[in-house]
C-alpha cells in the first residue's frame, strides 16, 4: 500500500512539473482566501483534441464532396483510430515517381518588388480566372495581407473588393432614397420611434458576460467604419411623448461621409463609403491604412509598439497599448487632447474598456506569438538583417492572428447557439445547414477557395451597409460593471458611459481588474431593450446623444429598405429559413401596446424601419437565440465575409488535400507554409504534413473554442477562467478552469504533494485508517445533520426527514417510496407549505404540491433562474449514462426534438411500429390459447423490440442479443442513477463500468449496420424502408461509434417513456371487463391513419375512432406516475409562495379545488435552499380529489373522453412541465402505445385470473414505477367463441370504422364516436 501511495505522489508531481502548454489545464477550486487556484487532483485530459482532429479530418473525408482525398490515403480512408498526424501521413498512398513541380519556399526577404509573376500563376491555377497584376508583379501582395485590404480578391479589374476606401455593398443592391439619389428616406420622429420601441423593458434576462459587448464591438469595428460628414448634419427634435431631455433640445446627427463623384443622379445614387477593410484581419489593431500601420509598430522582431505600466495593483509591469504621441487620428470629444488616448488601429480605439480590453489582449497576444515563431523557426530570423526579420515575424503573425481570430469567431457564434442547433455545433458552418436545410454531409469544412456558398454575383461576400446597422446588438450594452480583485471582491461597480475616451482610468484600474469583471457579470439578451445610460445620455462626443436614434437616422440617410422591402427580397432566394413579412400592424408583435404606437407612427406596415421590425421580431432563428432578422443580416453575413477571405483558416488547412496533394504540397501563402511542414522524403521534394505544433496553438482540434479562454490566461495574470468566459462560470456546465501557475517550481511541488496525500488518503485500506475513516464519517454525518438543523432555523427551510447520518433516509426510501412520502403527508400535510424534505445521502429532495409553488416552478422554467433540470441531471449521472460530450452538447435530446418533435416525421412511424408489432407478436407470442404466468415481462419484451425496431430497423429481428443489451443498458442506466446518491463524486466513475461495458458490446453489432446503412443513403432500397431514428441522426452524425452510442441511449430514452406506461394501458383494459367490451374488442377496427398523437388541442376530436383508446391512455398514464419526480435542482435560495403572506397566483385559470390555508401575516416565509432538490410528485398530485376529484386514484377511461390533459401543467406533469425541458418524445411514445395496444388487443382476447385494486396494481421503487405481474389466459381472436353481440355498435362489415359506427349524431351530422362509447361503458 505504502509503494503505491509513492506512485502516486510521484505521478503527481510529474504532472505538476510537466511543460505549460495550453492543455495542461485543471479544475479551479477556491482556496481559503477566495481566490481560485488549480486542483492538481483533477487535470483536464488534453490527449483527446488531437484524436478530434483526426476524426474530423476522416469524418469530412467521407463526405459526398472528399472521395478525392479519402482516396489518397491505404485503403481509401484516413484512419480514424491513428493516434498522431504523423500515423495519418504514413497511411498516405505513396505515388510513382514522377515530374513534380520545383520546391517554392517562402518569401526571402519579403516586400522586394518585381519578382516574376509565373509563380503565383502556377500557385492560383486552380482558380480559373484572371489574376490581375497588380497584385502578382509584387509577391508579399500576394504571400501575406495588404494593409489595406486589396488583392485578398485577385480576379483581375476586382482587387478592390473589400478594400478600404470603397462603398459599402448592399445586399440586394436596391437604394431608397426619398428623391432615388441622395435625400434621406422618410419616416416618423427618430427619438419618438426611439420611445416606443427601444426603450429599456422591466423583465431583462441575463445570458452572457460583458466579455461578449467588448468582441461584438472589436468585430465591427474590424469590418466596418462609416466616417461621418462633417458638413452634412440631420437634427432631431423631441417629439411629444418625451419626458427625458427638454422639449427644445435637438439631436445633431452628421450624415455618413459619401464616398466622392457619388449622388449625382438616379443612375449613380449616393454611395457611403468604408474606411475599413471587410476582410476579419484584426485591422482594428493593426491599420488599415500604411500610416497607422506604421505607426502601431516597433519594427523589432515583429512586434507592436507598447507601454509598459504597472497598472493598477499589478506588483510588475505589463503591455499596453501605447500613448498617441504619433498624432493618429482617433475619435474624441471636444477638449480632450487626442495625444492622451491609446494609439490602435481603429479611431475607435477609445470608446470605452470592453473593447479597450480586447484590444489590450489582442496586443498582448501578437507580441507572444512572435516570440513563439522565432522560438518554433529560427529560420525566420536573420541575424545579419534585423529588418528583414521584422518584417517576416509580423506579417507572418498578421496571418497567425487573423487564423485565430476567425476561430474565436467562431467560438463567439456558437454563444448564440441553443441545445436545438443540429450537431456538428462547433465547426463553424452549422448556420449554413440551417440556412440551405443541408446535412453535414453537404456542408462541412471541405470546402476548396473560392467557396460558391458565400459568392455573390461571382464575388466574394463583403460587409454590407444593412449588416453595418443592424449588427450593432445595443441591447447587450449594460450602465454598469463591476471591478473585481484576483479574491472576486467588487471593488466598485463601473459606469461604462464614464470609461469613454478614458485611457487613464483604464491604466488606474488595471486590464486583470476590469476582465474579471468583465467575466464575472451578466448582460441582457435580446428583446431587453436598450439602457436608459447610452439611449438618453446627456452628453456625448459634444451633445445629448440616443444611441438608438442615431440607428434609425443613420438606416434613412443610407437610402437602406425599410423591412418589409428587405425580406421580401431576401425570401426570393428561396432560403428554407424564411422571414415573414407582415401585412398587418399586428404580425410585427404580440404587444398590443407596441401594436398601437405603430399605428400612430407608421401609415403602412411597409413603412415600418429596418432596425424597428428586427427590434420587434419575435421568431428566432432555428438553434439560436437570436431574433431570425437580425442573425440573417448579421452573424450570417459575418459567416459568409470569414469564408470569403483567402487567407481563412479553412482554405488553410486543406489547401494540400483539396488543390494539392500532401506528397506535392505548394503553399500559396505564408499561412499555408507555416500550417504544412515540409517533410520530403526519396523522390519527394515537396512533401508535406501538417503541423501539429501550430494546429494545436490555433486550437483547431476544438475549432476555436478554447481561444477565448487561452487568450485571457495567457496575456494577463488571470491563471483561473470559467472554460468559456462568454457565459458565467458554472461548477457543472461552465467551471473554472486554471493554467498552471507561473510558480517556482518547489512551490508547484508542494501544492502538487499535498494534493496527492489528499488522494492517498481516500485509498488507503489497512485496518487502523478503515477505523478513523469511519469515525470521520460519523462525525461528518453529525455534523451534516447539525448544520442541516441549523439552516432549518436560519433560513427557516420546511421540515426534513434527515434519517441516519451520511445515508439520510436512501435505505427507507429505496424499500418502500410510497410509505415514506405518506407519513410526510400525513405528519406535514396541514402545514401551510405542505412541503418536507427527504435527506437522501448527499442531498436533501423537497417535495412540492402546493398549486401556487407548481405554477412557480412551471413559471421558472423557460428561464431556469431558480430551478434547473440540466444540473438536476448531472447529479443525478445522466453525464455517465449518456457520456459528457453527449450530454454537455444535448446531442441526443437535440435529435429527438429535431426529428420526434416534428409532426411529419412522427407521422411516418406508425408504420414501423405497427409492421414491428405484427413481427414481434408473430415471432413470440402463441397461436393458440395458452396461460401466461409472466404476462408483464411479456409486454416488457415486446417494447423493447417495437422501439429498438423504430430506432434500428429490421435488422433488430436479426440480433436479438442487442434487444438483451438495450435491456441489460437500461437496467444499469438506473443502478447508476441510484448510485449517484451514495458514492463520493471520485468514485462516480464506478457505476459507469457496466455501462461502458453495454456500449462496447452494442457497437459490435452496431456500427456494421450504421455502415451498410450509410451505404444505402439516396438508394431506391433506403427509400422503400420504414422510416428509423438511425436514418435520421446519421444526417447530423457522421461518427459511426458515436452514432451507435446514441442509438442506445434514444432506446433508453423510449424504454423510459414506455416500461410504466404501456403495460399499464394493457392492464388496466384487462382489468375492467367494460373496458375490455368497449375498447379491446373494437382495436381490430382502428385505421391507423386516423390516429393524431399532437396534445395542442384542448379537446379531441370526438369523431375520431381512436379517441376513446386515446383518452384512456391518458388515464393510465397519470395513474402510473412516479413517487417523486419530476425533479430540479435549485440554483439559489428561494422562498415557497405558499408561505408567503397574501401570495397571489396569477397565473390560476381557475378557482383552487381545496384552498390553500393563509399563512399567519407574522409567519417567516418558508425558503427552499440552493444546493439541493425540489421534486414534484406525480404519484401525489394525479392522485389528488383537489385536482381530479373524489375518484381521483380510480382508473377511470372517459375521464380524457372530453377534454385532453394539460400536459405540463401542475395538474399533469408525467411529461414534466410546460416550457423547454417538456418531454420531446411524447408524441412518440403516445404513438407507440397506442398502435402496440391496437395490434396486441387487436389480435388477441387476454383475461386476467384475477382483478386488482389501484393498490395492488404497481410496484413502486425509489426512481421508477413496475405494473404488479398477473396470470393471464390469452386467446388468439376467432379461436375464444366470444359474441360479438356485445359490441352491436361496430358493424363489421363496414370498410370505414367512421362509417359504421352507430354513434350520436352531432350538430353537424357527423358522430360522436366520444358519447357512444361513453354510453356503452357507464351507461
């Protein structure tokens, strides 16, 4: 023992003193001070981004468009289980010997004029146009990036596409000016259209952190500057309504600059000029311009010109941006002197410290690449010609830069994303998918230059001037943010308005303090409005300033369309994303107040601004959470401009896969020669492989998502960041996450040692440590239950029953659930809460039932403020079950919302089910009458195979021992569960060894069929099939092994929803002879295309035949609800409004059946605490006479005849509750059950031996409900002799059950199938 202790130790120490690469991350945890430090136990495995990369590389390799590629490797494929880049090249099929092209290297020395232009020629071939010479007589035009942004587009006489200096282009090339040429477009009052739509709303709802207002503004101010006119001007008066500024103050707005010789005439209407490059090349550090590019720069060893300060409390000096002393030109306000602002790249530079500290870190981060590159390739240095190595050190870091901050792009879209967005998320085309309804397989990373998707009129996408105006996102803007010190203390809450034009304050303060801050707060999201600080400021730049006001004046004075006439032109692209476009005041919004103003300000709906119906729009984009007009003309447009770029990542990466081939590999810039080293080999002098040294430092592995991350912790003394500093940090979904401190190395030891002892301890196993390990245990327990109590008191927490220490109540509750929620009902249900806590191991689970306290809950949870299914999940080990990349992604939730959430492809499953049905009974049940002991295993069986057969497809019939791992997967999914509240956190994994186990075991039957199926794709043999869930996801997954493992976990999902509610179905109709009589006797009759499985509608359709097998499915479903659950977790402290004196509910539709008892007015509220669980009970609440009435726990088949369930509702919560966590597989499951019942009842007479009361039908356990198993005698239909007299009602001679059913005519004529039934069964 003591030997392995010392391993231990040692392997941690290894670990500690291991080189600092970026991936060599651990968990933070607080320290005694407060300050975050890294958990030397808990390291972040970095291994698995480079085997991503590999997958990804042999994943868009098989895509429709790569067979060129796959072809280049043995055996026609990239191996996908190599473990190294090295191990890809090596599969490569190595070709004859032949006339390869002579070996191009790089620039040396770069900007030397009037090289021959055949090299590019030869290089840009595969373009097939033109190239213009300008751009090609001079190599470093063509090798690295302009300053100014031209022969990015080299097609000759088109050079100048993105360049600085040009007109903005517009997206569908249409100017509305008021005259055709240059006078703006007209409309109501700016500032009053300002009032009645932008002003800040009560309810804001928070999403990211600040970090994303600072990047939002550093990219526009990348791709786009309107410079403003200094003659022109437009003022705005204070309309009526205004109760900020005086009636007599007017807004002075300056027109934006035109770009010269244009608005002359309706043939040359007036164009606004740009005065930045389009192009994503961080030109807002850099300069677009050959004079702020120079004067950025230290012309030494590639690097920026900085300060160095030791700002703030920093104890040494750190870079920042320099002081204007250059003189260059920057925005300010009147009065201040422009050489007391930083020096940057864009005039707006200054305008306030979100985007100064972008800036700060971009600075920083350029600086540190250049010593990487001189480090990584000394050849880049030239010892007897420093200018030489400047300049190839900083044009060569330009493009590193740009390569990077197209992937924090990226990582900054993908904040938008929702768990709806199909997967793959993360590579950066997810958008476009959407957009075209194109599948991985279609639109992916392979894609060679110039992209087709993002050419417009055959040239490459530019920022437009729509995009320059809606693309601003002024609601994200906060009045303030706090600045924290490195123990997350508020020092104090920081007016962003004041960090204007303030470089000094921003020194004072120190860039850590202001991006702890920055990471550490929340902003509003969309549809919040716009903050009172900067929509009514009293002074800006020189006067009273309305941020929103200047929008609209700016989209008129532009001669931009208004939004009906943009998206009428953008729907005409047929993109299968379309925008309504309103004919009425009242399809722009919901708000009949905002409905009203419209009317007063606007005389058409088509008069209605650009920037007022993307405020107003209330659709959002599909897998966002951005309103649908403004991601098109925004973050769709910045997607298509980073694609346009010559110099993107992507053309990159695959430029010796797509246009050469590694074995003869041709760089065609400086970004491209970096990413392939050359390897020759024999007979191959242009042999190259990819890098893997700079892949991993652009972290392309995980495109880009870490960036943001690396980007603050390796510039700054910032060591410990939440993994995406976009959102906020959260232990589960979001941790902190820390680099290894830049420590002596003795120090990181001693941490290092300390941790290991702290692991050693929880292994030791002799005898004498077994006994004080127990001893702490106890004391541990005593004190959990004292601190318990002592909570109770403070926060006043309901009633809990604690149990035994450690355990709580786990060992009760595991034998009998329903007895111990009883005795907490009868001893607590008078109280005014009526809630009491159940200690089960490490958390308390308090149970609500009070009407006001579900509809709180239900209320909460679209916003998830107090509640959250997600955390409750992972607590639960839903992250071991499903595997944590699954279920941080929500994959497997995401593909049964895209494809069993849609009504169309629901539709299509009947079939399968029914032909599964037919197969299984045929296969498994007799054919003759037999006497079943084991009746529910039966039925346990057969849904198993039904949704294996819906998942898989016929091939299940042809493995059953896969049906024996669907059940065996199930089975330890709950175990697992069960363990998550009895073993520590480190011993977790424990319960996951079974589970691992049926994954392996699945995919070796598995992913030969995902193969032979992938193969069938588009074929007449794949058409002619039952519709599976397999077909489906393989659309979104192209991994074969995840794609199996998903398929196991979507059969759990359907065996959940189905093990209690089927058998149920089942047995409650054999246990009632009038039910049997009424409803299995006519399954023989049901057509199943009449069934409809959609719960919008409050009532059913009485017509239908299948109505009153429907309606008892319901009934079976709420009586077979579980003891506890559904359940959340609780995110922070939260009083029960059922305690609360005078609580009011307005979101009651109806009068409470039993009214809940008024606290004393002097009664302490009751709070739920953060940290444990509130659980529902569906047992309790289905079963309540307050809810259903005195027969409430009798079965009860008509009880849904009339009227469907409010399904999410706290009156009926089997499915959970109402909002974005309802279950998504609902409409499935009801499909399932019912034509499983119309084919077993259908085809079979089943009588049970015996009738059993609601008491003795189910078996209750601690996280699922069992129907109790019967004998039953079951008899082929035709063989039992029963007479069909007794259904007089079904002429069975009829070809239409509609049409021979003698039911009650309704009004309209038609019968109702609902009264008859009815009538026949009660009379």
């Amino acid at each position: 023992m003591r030997f392995r202790c010392l391993i231990l130790i040692w392997v941690l120490l290894q670990t500690s003193l291991c080189d600092q690469w970026p991936y060599h991350r651990y968990y933070g945890k607080k320290s005694r001070s407060g300050e975050f430090v890294p958990d030397f136990s808990r390291a972040i495995q970095s291994k698995g981004s480079q085997h991503r990369f590999i997958h990804w590389l042999h994943d868009v390799s098989e895509t429709q468009d790569s067979g060129e590629v796959r072809r280049m490797f043995i055996n026609n494929t990239i191996p996908r289980d190599a473990t190294s880049l090295d191990e890809v090249f090596d599969h490569l099929k190595r070709p004859e010997p032949g006339n390869f092209r002579g070996n191009i290297s790089h620039l040396v020395p770069p900007l030397i004029a009037n090289l021959p232009s055949d090299e590019a020629e030869k290089l840009f071939g595969n373009l097939k146009y033109a190239l213009d010479s300008m751009c090609i007589v001079d190599k470093s035009n063509w090798w690295y990036r302009t300053t100014d942004g031209s022969c990015n587009w080299m097609k000759k006489d088109e050079i100048n596409e993105g360049r600085i200096g040009m007109a903005k282009a517009r997206d569908y090339g249409d100017h509305h000016y008021a005259d055709g040429i240059s006078k703006l477009r007209e409309g109501p009052n700016a500032r009053a259209v300002s009032n009645a739509f932008f002003k800040r709303n009560r309810t804001i709802y928070y999403e990211h952190t600040p970090l994303l207002i600072g990047l939002i503004e550093f990219v526009m101010h990348d791709v786009t500057y309107s410079m403003d006119s200094p003659e022109e001007t437009i003022e705005v008066e204070m309309p009526p309504d205004e109760d900020t500024f005086d009636k007599n103050t007017k807004f002075v707005v300056h027109r934006t600059k035109a770009v010269p010789g244009t608005g002359t005439s309706m043939t040359n209407p007036r164009e606004n000029v740009n005065m930045a490059t389009t192009w994503l090349d961080i030109s807002s550090l850099y300069g677009s311009t050959s004079d702020v590019a120079r004067a950025v720069r230290s012309y030494k060893d590639g690097k920026l010109l900085t300060q160095e300060v030791k700002a703030g409390n920093m104890s040494l000096a750190t870079s920042y941006l320099p002081f204007n002393s250059w003189n260059v030109s920057m925005r300010t306000t009147p009065g201040l002197d422009p050489t007391t602002l930083f020096t940057g790249g864009d005039p707006r530079t200054n305008e306030d410290w979100l985007v100064l500290a972008v800036h700060t870190l971009l600075l920083r981060e350029h600086n540190r690449l250049c010593d990487l590159l001189a480090k990584q390739h000394p050849e880049y240095v030239d010892m007897k010609n420093s200018e030489h190595t400047d300049e190839k050190l900083y044009q060569t870091v330009r493009l590193l830069m740009s390569a990077k901050y197209a992937l924090v792009a990226n990582s900054y879209q993908m904040a938008y994303w929702t768990d709806k967005m199909p997967w793959p998320r993360d590579d950066g085309f997810p958008l476009y998918r959407q957009m075209y309804g194109e599948s991985f397989m279609e639109i992916n990373p392979m894609n060679t230059y110039p992209w087709p998707l993002v050419t417009k009129g055959g040239k490459p996408m530019v920022v437009s001037a729509e995009m320059a105006i809606v693309y601003r996102f002024h609601e994200f803007i906060i009045s303030q943010f706090p600045i924290k010190d490195a123990k997350n203390n508020t020092l104090w809450n920081q007016s962003v308005f004041d960090t204007g034009f303030n470089p000094q304050g921003f020194l004072n303060t120190g860039l850590e303090s202001i991006l702890r801050g920055m990471v550490g707060s929340h902003i509003p999201n969309f549809k919040s409005g716009v903050d009172e600080s900067f929509r009514s400021a009293g002074k800006y730049r020189a006067g009273p300033f309305d941020v929103s006001t200047w929008s609209i004046v700016h989209e008129r004075e532009q001669g931009l369309p208004t939004f009906n006439t943009y998206f009428r032109e953008y729907n005409k692209q047929e993109p299968k994303v379309t925008v309504k476009v309103p004919s009425t005041f009242e399809e722009f919004t919901s708000n009949p107040e905002k409905v009203q103003k419209l009317k007063a300000l606007y005389d058409r709906p088509d008069d209605v601004d650009l920037v007022v119906g993307v405020q107003l729009d209330e659709t959002y984009f599909p897998g966002t959470t951005v309103p649908k007009s403004a991601l098109i003309i925004s973050l769709f447009s910045l997607f298509g401009m980073g694609n346009s770029d010559r110099f993107s990542i992507g053309f990159a990466i695959t430029r010796c896969l797509l246009v050469d081939q590694p074995f003869d590999c041709h760089p065609s810039n400086a970004l491209e020669e970096l990413l392939w080293k050359p390897h020759p080999e024999p007979g191959l002098p242009n042999m190259r492989r990819l890098d893997d040294f700079w892949l991993n430092e652009l972290d392309f592995p995980d495109h880009g998502t870490n960036l943001l991350w690396r980007l603050v912790t390796e510039n700054t003394d910032i060591s410990c960041l939440q993994q995406d500093p976009l959102f906020p940090a959260d232990p589960k979904t979001n941790p902190v996450l820390c680099s290894l401190p830049t420590l002596p190395w003795w120090k990181i030891a001693t941490t290092a040692a300390v941790s290991g002892f702290e692991i050693v301890e929880t292994y030791i196993e002799d005898y004498h440590t077994a006994l004080v390990t127990v001893m702490l245990a106890l004391g541990l327990g005593m004190f959990l239950q004292m601190r318990s109590r002592f909570l109770q008191d403070k926060l006043n927490i309901p009633p809990v029953y604690s149990g035994l220490p450690l355990i709580g109540e786990a060992l009760n509750f595991a034998k009998d659930p329903k007895g111990v929620l009883l005795k907490g009902f009868v001893e607590y249900g008078q109280t005014v809460s009526r809630c009491f806590g159940l200690k089960l191991a490490s958390l308390v689970y308090f149970v609500v039932t009070r009407s006001s306290d579900l509809e709180w809950m239900e209320a909460d949870n679209s916003k998830e403020e107090i509640f959250s299914l997600h955390k409750f999940l992972g607590v639960i080990n839903f992250p071991l079950i499903v595997h944590k990349e699954n279920f941080d992604s929500n994959l497997h939730v995401n593909i049964v919302r895209e494809y069993l959430g849609n009504r169309r492809v629901v539709s299509k499953f009947g079939t399968t089910i029914m032909d599964a049905s037919n197969r299984f009974i045929d296969n498994s049940l007799p054919h003759t009458r037999t006497d079943l002991s084991q009746f529910v295993p039966v039925l346990m069986k057969y849904i198993t195979t039904v949704v294996g057969a819906c998942m898989v497809g016929d091939e299940i019939f042809d493995h059953p021992n896969l049906l024996k791992i669907f059940d065996q997967f199930n089975d330890h999914a709950i175990e697992a569960m069960g363990l998550s509240s009895l073993l520590p956190s480190r011993l977790q994994i424990l319960a996951g060894v079974k589970i691992n186990a049926d994954y392996r075991k699945a995919r070796k039957i598995l992913i030969p069929i995902i193969q032979k199926r992938r193969g069938q794709i588009g074929t007449a043999e794949s058409a002619a099939k039952n519709i599976t869930l397999l077909d489906q996801l393989l659309k979104d997954v192209p991994d074969n092994e995840r794609a199996a493992d998903l398929v196991v976990i979507l059969v759990w999902g359907g065996l959940t929803n189905l093990q209690a509610t089927f058998p149920s179905l089942i047995m409650d109709i054999i246990n009632d002879p009038n039910a049997t009589r009424a409803l299995a006797d006519t399954c023989s009759l049901l057509d199943p295309a009449r069934l409809s499985v959609f719960d919008e509608l409050p009532r059913p359709d009485p017509t239908n035949p299948w109505t009153p097998l429907r309606a008892a499915m319901f009934e079976s479903i709420r009586l077979s609800g579980p003891v506890t659950g559904p359940a959340r977790f609780i995110l922070k402290d939260a009083q029960l409004p059922s305690s609360m004196p005078y609580k009011t509910s307005p979101q009651e539709t109806e009068p409470e059946p039993e009214p809940e008892p008024e606290p004393a007015p002097t009664a302490k509220p009751q709070k739920l605490p953060q940290g444990q669980v509130a659980t529902l009970s569906a047992y309790y609440t289905h079963r309540s006479p307050a809810v259903y009435g005195p027969d409430a726990a009798k079965w009860v088949p008509n009880r849904f005849l009339r009227s469907n369930p409010d399904i999410g509702s706290p009156r009926f919560i089997s499915w959970g509750l109402k909002g974005p966590h309802t279950c998504p597989g609902r409409w499935f499951a009801q499909e399932c059950i019912l034509v499983m019942t119309m084919c077993l009842l259908g085809r079979y007479d089943i009588v049970p031996d015996e009738y059993l009361i609601d008491e003795e039908k189910y078996i209750y356990w601690s996280s699922n409900v069992e129907r109790r198993n019967v004998r039953v005698t079951i008899t082929p239909r035709g063989q039992s002799g029963v007479d069909t007299s007794v259904t007089p009602m079904f002429l069975r001679q009829s070809t239409s059950i509609y049409n021979s059913f003698q039911g009650t005519k309704g009004g309209d004529g038609k019968y109702d199938i609902s009264t008859s039934v009815n009538r026949m069964m009660w009379g």
